[in-house]
C-alpha cells in the first residue's frame, strides 16, 4: 500500500514549525517532504526588529525530509521570496497534497498554481483575521482577489475562531476547513513542565526574586505595536496601591532603551530585560512567573502565548490577538 504523500511549501525553517514537521514524518500512514525557499534561520540573519543576528537551535531539520529550493542562500521572508525550482522539485516528488502558508509570496502562489494545474489537492495555512481596522478600498479589492484565490482550495488548516471567520467571509465553507493548531515544541516543553519547580528556583535565585513576590512577563520583539509598556504603566498603578511586583520583558529591539527608562521610573517594582532568550531558555521564564501578559496591537497569533499556557501561568491578553 502506497502512503499518502504531502508536500509542504514554506518559506523558511520557523522555529516553532519544525518540531511540528518531526512529528508528522512519524506518521506511518504518510510520507512527508518540505520545501524551503530560504536558508533563513538555520542560517545566521539579521532580525531588523530584534536588532540582532539571529538562528534557531531546535530545528531538528535531519528528522523530516526536506530540500532548501535556493541552495544555502539566506533570502528574506518577504512577499518577493521565489525560487524558479519548486515546479521540478513537486514533479518529482508527485504529492497526494500540497500545504501552503499564505498567499503573499511569490513562492506561495506558485505552489498554488502548480497544485491547481496538476489537479493536486491544496491545503491552506494563515493567522488572517478580521479584527484589525483596514483601509476600505484595499478590503474591496483584497475580497474579489480572496474569494477567486480561495474558491480553487480543497482545504483550509484554521488556528482559531477568528481566523475560520476570516475565511467564511470570503466565501470558504465550513466543510472545508480544518481545526488546526499553531504547534510548540511539546516535547521540549513537556520537560520543561516536570522540572517547573526547579526551573521557578533558578530564575528567581538568579534575579533575587522572593517565592512569595508575583512575577509577570511578556515575550516579543521591543516594538512600539507590541506595547510592553502598558505593562509599565500598569506596575505604576499597582505601586500607587501598595502593589509592588516583578516583570520579565523578554527580547530584544528598538524601544528597549526607552522602556528600560520608563521602568526605571518604578519605585518598589521592578522590570528585568534579559534580552533575547534561547528558545531551549523561555521555559525556565515562564515556570518563574505567575501571569503571562500579551498586550500588543497587532498579533494574530503569538507562540509565546501558547508556551506560557502549557507551563500553567496564568494569561492576559489584548483583544487584538
């Protein structure tokens, strides 16, 4: 018996993706290839909003078959992002389904349109939402172009109730889509969650921080839309009440010389900047904290958010996300 063979186009190793495809090569039912069109991030670059180079240490690329479509180059991952190859690279292959992320690159509407000549079933992910205010003429035009591109699509791979609204207002029918997940690294995690009290300690005893003194924390680029801030302000208001608290603002960027500033405004309270975090170090974070904060503008899905509800902290966030 032949197994089902998937195709899947992405435009780089992402870090939080990777583990997700190890899990899927292990299917017995299945065989799975993913197609790179960058190098970017198993590849050292230079992250313009964390302000710092930048590679990812769990992406266990020699677990799951995959090809980088560009060679070693390091392409950024932006809507010009192509490579002339795929075509040949899924004629031999010769998927059951092809998975694409998104239609903004140039890379993805070519896996598109060699799925849709080649009569090639098609599955579709994105964090598109409809809860951010758009430019009205852009949203008439974006709806004529989305309602022909998505109407050629077998399937729709959702991550969440305002996503799947996302679709429907485009014309995708409930039997199309799929409930889905945006994944983390369970196993790293699933460790990471025995070990939590030993974890608590370290952090704590290393930012001199008392078991009984409440610690929140936020993980993201230092971006004006990200807003760590507010969480600034609100530790002000907390103080004016007698309520004296931690926070740990992980990541890097360009506010985090003004917000290291702003925090040093605090009186009793007190705002630690670790900088960037390892991803194999964001555990121990999470297992010191009591309350994860996510209070950004704009963030249709933060992995963070996920990370800190499977080590069991508590979660706030803007009704952006």
């Amino acid at each position: 018996m032949n197994k089902f063979k998937i195709a899947i186009v992405v435009s780089h190793p992402i870090q939080h993706f990777c583990p997700q495809y190890v899990s899927f090569a292990q299917n017995k039912n299945c065989t799975l290839k993913v197609f790179f069109g960058s190098a970017l991030g198993f590849k050292k670059y230079v992250d313009a909003n964390f302000k710092q180079e930048i590679s990812w240490g769990n992406l266990n690329l020699e677990k799951f078959d995959h090809v980088f479509l560009n060679g070693d180059a390091v392409i950024q991952s932006d809507k010009d992002l192509d490579a002339v190859s795929l075509e040949k690279e899924l004629e031999a292959y010769n998927p059951d389904l092809v998975i694409s992320y998104g239609y903004f690159q140039k890379l993805q509407r070519r896996a598109y349109r060699w799925a849709i000549k080649n009569q090639v079933p098609l599955a579709f992910i994105s964090d598109s939402e409809l809860r951010h205010k758009r430019n009205q003429l852009k949203q008439f035009i974006k709806s004529i172009f989305l309602r022909g591109y998505f109407s050629k699509i077998s399937y729709f791979l959702s991550v969440g109730n305002a996503n799947e609204a996302f679709y429907s207002k485009y014309g995708v029918s409930k039997e199309k889509i799929v409930r889905m997940h945006f994944p983390i690294d369970v196993e790293q995690y699933k460790n990471s969650y025995l070990e939590k009290q030993a974890l608590n300690n370290k952090i704590r005893k290393q930012y001199d921080i008392r078991e009984n003194e409440i610690v929140l924390s936020v993980v993201g680029k230092l971006a004006p839309w990200k807003n760590q801030d507010h969480l600034i302000d609100a530790m002000k208001l907390l103080e004016e009440q007698g309520i004296y608290i931690h926070s740990f603002m992980l990541g890097s960027g360009e506010m985090k010389d003004e917000w290291e500033q702003k925090a040093k405004k605090l009186i009793n309270s007190k705002v630690h900047f670790p900088g960037f975090v390892k991803l194999e170090d964001l555990p121990a974070y999470y297992a010191a904290s009591d309350i994860y904060v996510h209070p950004a503008s704009v963030e249709p899905h933060s992995i963070a958010i996920s990370e800190a509800i499977y080590m069991g902290c508590t979660v706030i966030l803007g009704d952006m996300c």
